[in-house]
C-alpha cells in the first residue's frame, strides 16, 4: 500500500497545531512497515523543493511558497498564489504517482490543498478533517481571518465533493454539516497519540498555589478568555496561576488576542498570567506534569490533542461540555466538564483544589482512560480498517 498524505505543516520546520502533530504522529506510527508513505508538506523557505527521507518507507517532499506569500499572506490576499501552489501539489502528486502508484490520498480539510485532486484522484482521495477555517473562524469575531474567503469556498467543496471523510468525532462532522452536505462516506477515527512518551504526573498535591495549564493557539474559539474570567472571580479564594502555550493571533486591529485578554485581568493577577506562545511538542510533552489542573474552555474544538496529551501525563482535566471534548472527558471519572460559563468553571477549580482524592482519581483514570483507548496497537488496528475499507468501496 502506497499512501500520499497532503499536510500544510509537518515538524519541526512547520508546524500548524493539532494538524502538524497529526501529520507527525501517524507517519511515525507507520514507519519501517510494508506501506510506503509519501508526504508533501511546505516548506519555510521560498521556491525551496526538498526531499527526505524520515525512514526506510517514508519520504517527505517539502514544497516552498512564493516569496509573496510570507508568513501565510498566500492565504489572505494573493488568490494567484494559492492556486499556483495548488498547482505544484498536483504536478508532485502526479510525479510521485508516475514513480510508484498510490493507493490512498488523504488530505487535510485546512487550505483545501488537495482541492485540484478531486478531478483526476477523486478514486484514491481522502479528506482527513481537523477543523476547517470556515467553522474555526465563525468562532473568532475579533481575530484577523486565517485563509481567504476565496479558499473557505475551495474549503467547502473540496469537503463536500470528496469520495471519503474521516473526522476525529461526531461532533465535528455535526457542525461541518450545519454549513454544507457531505456528499460521501463518513468515517470515525481519533488521533494516534504514543502516550508512553509523556512525562507521568507523580504528586498531586497542592502547596499555597495551584497552577492551572491551557494549550492551544491564543484566539476566541480556545476560550482563554473564559479561564482569565474564572481567575478574576477566583482571586480572593485562591492562589492561582495560568500557563499558556500557543501561537498568538492578531486581532482585525491588529492587537495581538494576547494582549485583549489580558487587559480582561483584574489588575492583582496581571503577574499570574504568561502566554509563553508556541513551544516545540519535545518540550510540551514534558511540561504537563509540572501543572496542577489542564483546562480546555474552548467553544467549539475536534477532538483536540492536547486533551490526550495531559489525560497521558495524568494530570487531571477540565473542559468545556461540548463538541469533540465532551466525547474525550467521562465526567468525574477522567476529567470534569463545566458548562462554558467562568463561574461553572470557578466551581470546578475549586472542587479539585479543595479534593486532593479527586484530583488523584481523575489524574489516574486519564491515564487508564487513554492506554485502553488509544494504544499505538489498537489505533493502528482502527485506522488500517478504515483505510481498508476505503479501497474495498
């Protein structure tokens, strides 16, 4: 079997969050096994073409942009660009294809990038889903917008016209399909995570301070803004800290998210916040175990990572009662949910600093939780059925 897999971002030159670990992550899974594995990702450096090789079966193409288009205004403000970059995916995929046949695409739903596939590969493509920018940016009202209304319109029928779509939970295929009809097969499939690389949680109890962590891009739709809520109406009850690891977001003024939030802050608690932006997952991985409590208050999310990623290091969980979380978190078993309000989520806070059993509890039941859901066995197992099944149809 032969799979191309079309990513914008692949680590460590690029990145782009929960899709770049994605993208990591299950080419890691397959490697130094029968199945060749292609990857076309970018590239930082412009009309740059590099090629590596990652393993015995896995190569990585990397495609560089147009000088026009640093720092992402490809996306934005040069329609050209983006469709002369779409351009160079097809030509590399038939290059690649010409060279050795491949069985599967599977591309990202962010960009559309294999968009121009759906005529000549529709027989061979898969639209992977993590949250296309039409959904992510109906909950970001203040933030600059990511792509080009140009490319959400690509976005929608590269989704809605492709032979198979796979989410991560019924949650995003729920709200894709509040904008547009999904015209072919619909799969189920979470994310591989090798948890046995995260550092594990060993003490849980809390001094003077307890030390909340959150993870994901600084922007509206990640509620940071509800967590610094809670903390303001928290302050004098408890002594609280936030971490905050994400790429910052400019606002349509140009203010970075950041700095909006932050002057949300009760002046008191302005030292007991850092947005420490994007760190390299190495490190991340490492960092859960030093926190007290991971909170996840976003409005809408997938099925996000970095929810498994501190369910793997032990540390006990907050987050929001809805979309992919509410399908990650069993309430008071391996996290709590709180119903999106700052003062539900007060109270929560304050149920696990006042209950160092329960804070244990949950800590060990993530842990559980995900080495009997997410084993490297059992998800390579789930995602060879469905690919599988995608050449049977």
């Amino acid at each position: 079997m032969h799979i191309c897999f079309l990513y914008p971002g692949f680590p460590p030159e690029t990145h782009a969050g929960g899709i770049g670990t994605y993208i990591f992550e299950i080419t890691r899974l397959f490697s130094n096994t029968p199945i060749k594995i292609s990857i076309i990702s970018r590239s930082n450096n412009f009309f740059d073409e590099k090629v590596e090789r990652l393993s015995l079966n896995t190569t990585l193409y990397r495609l560089g942009e147009e000088e026009k288009a640093k720092y992402n205004e490809i996306f934005l403000f040069n329609n050209y660009g983006f469709k002369n970059y779409y351009q160079r995916v097809l030509k590399k995929v038939k290059q690649i294809n010409s060279e050795h046949s491949i069985d599967i695409i599977e591309s990202c739903d962010w960009g559309a990038e294999g968009v121009l596939l759906l005529d000549d590969f529709y027989e061979r493509l898969i639209v992977k889903c993590h949250t296309p920018s039409f959904i992510s940016e109906s909950y970001n009202p203040m933030n600059k917008p990511y792509l080009s209304d140009e490319i959400k319109i690509e976005e929608k029928k590269f989704i809605g016209n492709a032979k198979t779509v796979i989410c991560p939970s019924n949650s995003l295929i729920q709200k894709i399909s509040e904008f547009i009809s999904i015209n072919g097969n619909i799969m189920i499939e979470s994310y591989p995570i090798k948890i046995t690389e995260i550092v594990q949680k060993r003490d849980y109890a809390i001094n003077k301070e307890i030390r909340l962590l959150t993870v994901g891009r600084i922007e509206q739709r990640k509620g940071h803004d509800i967590i610094i809520q809670a903390m303001n109406q928290l302050q004098d009850v408890l002594n609280i800290t936030l971490d905050v690891f994400g790429a910052d977001t400019p606002t349509k003024s140009g203010e970075y998210i950041s700095s909006y939030f932050l002057k949300q802050l009760d002046k008191r608690l302005q030292s007991k916040v850092t947005f420490h932006n994007e760190i390299h997952r190495n490190e991340l991985i490492k960092k859960y175990a030093e926190f007290d409590i991971f909170v996840a208050a976003s409005r809408f999310d997938n099925f996000p990572f970095t929810v498994l990623e501190a369910m793997s290091a032990g540390l006990p969980v907050i987050g929001s009662n809805n979309s992919g979380i509410k399908e990650q978190i069993i309430d008071q078993n391996n996290g709590l949910l709180f119903d999106g309000t700052p003062s539900d989520l007060c109270k929560k806070i304050n149920t696990l600093f006042q209950n160092k059993i329960l804070r244990e509890k949950i800590g060990r039941n993530g842990f559980k939780y995900m080495k009997n859901n997410f084993s490297l066995k059992s998800i390579k197992t789930s995602i060879l059925s469905n690919y599988n099944s995608f050449l049977a149809q």
